[in-house]
C-alpha cells in the first residue's frame, strides 16, 4: 500500500532556495516538479504553501506592480494540480541596524505564518490526513508541532537546505525534532527547475 503525503511548505524558507537555485544553477525552481521529486514514490495527497501577502510601503507604482505580481504568483499555485496557497500572518517592517556601515535600514518580515504551520501539521496528524507529513521549513518555532504530529503514528520529514558557504542553514533542533530529514541540495533541486 503506497504511502500518502502532504507536504507542508514555509514560503519564505522556499523563497531562499529557490534564489540558492538561480544563483548556483541559473533557473527557478518548477513547484510542481519540486513537489513531484519531494513526495517521490508516494501518493502526493497536497501540497500546502503558506505565506503571507506581501508588505507595502506605500502606493507607488513600483510597490503595486510588486504586490501586483505576488498575487498572481499565489493565485497561480492554486491552479498547479493538487496543490494550494494557504495566505495567512502578515509582512511588517522590522528596523535593523547594520554594524559594518552603522546604517539603520527596514527590512519587510512575515510574522504567523510559522503558528499557522504548526497548527494545520497538529490538525491534520490528529485527523491522520496522511501517513507522512514533509515540512519545508528551517524554522526552529516548530520544533514542538513536529514533536507533537508524530505522537500519532504518522511520520513528520524535514527538508531543509545547507549551504554553509551561502549561509544556508536549517535548525538543528527541528530537524532532530522529526523521524528524518533531507537536505535539500544541488543535484536535488537540479531536477526541480523550469524548463
């Protein structure tokens, strides 16, 4: 009997390596290919992408052709076979301070959407939804989510992305949290990419 899999996706952390992929492998990542290659050899049930809509700072054209394009990426999704844009948290500023040029500068954050993880993984594995549940994510925030999935007798597998030249890291403590983890790396994702 085959598997079932919902794959639980932090936009924010996926927005990282889809740059990783452009910048090393020159192309963006295919969802549904990426999809396809993580769920591999099991029946992929959903693949769920949480992410807040994106921060404003005002109504000049740039920033409304920016939100402009954000809203078509999302609605997109929703058309991608078995998959869904799960919109939720919000995108604030957060103040910074650069200590190399001791410049303060705001850098737009999304805030919740790790709380909204947490409690769909929590739901579903109470419902058993799934056999397995694969998390995209390096957000050590859900840590205890992951703990409390697998109480039940479904899986929780993380898939992450280490890069320490590219300061690319995952949290240790979730992934020691889940039944097992996957680094996702080059030639991983040099099967996901767009044509």
């Amino acid at each position: 009997m085959t598997e079932k899999v919902i794959i639980l996706i932090d936009c924010g952390y996926f927005d990282y390596i889809n740059w990783y992929a452009q910048r090393n492998l020159g192309k963006k990542i295919d969802l549904e290919k990426f999809s396809d290659k993580v769920a591999e050899g099991k029946q992929l049930i959903r693949t769920k992408i949480y992410h807040a809509n994106p921060y404003k700072k005002d109504e000049s054209p740039e920033e409304v052709e920016k939100y402009k394009k954000s809203q078509q990426f999302f609605y997109a999704i929703n058309r991608i076979p078995k998959h869904q844009f799960v919109s939720v948290g919000r995108v604030r500023p957060i103040k910074f301070h650069c200590p190399n040029c001791k410049k303060d500068y705001t850098d737009p954050k999304q805030k919740g959407v790790d709380v909204a993880i947490a409690l769909d993984l929590v739901k579903m594995a109470q419902n058993r939804s799934a056999d397995i549940f694969i998390l995209i994510s390096g957000d050590e925030d859900l840590s205890e989510a992951v703990v409390m999935a697998q109480q039940g007798s479904c899986n929780v597998i993380i898939y992450y992305c280490y890069d320490r030249d590219l300061n690319m890291y995952g949290s240790v403590k979730l992934n020691n949290a889940a039944s097992d983890r996957v680094n996702i790396d080059l030639k991983f994702l040099s099967e996901c990419l767009m044509s």
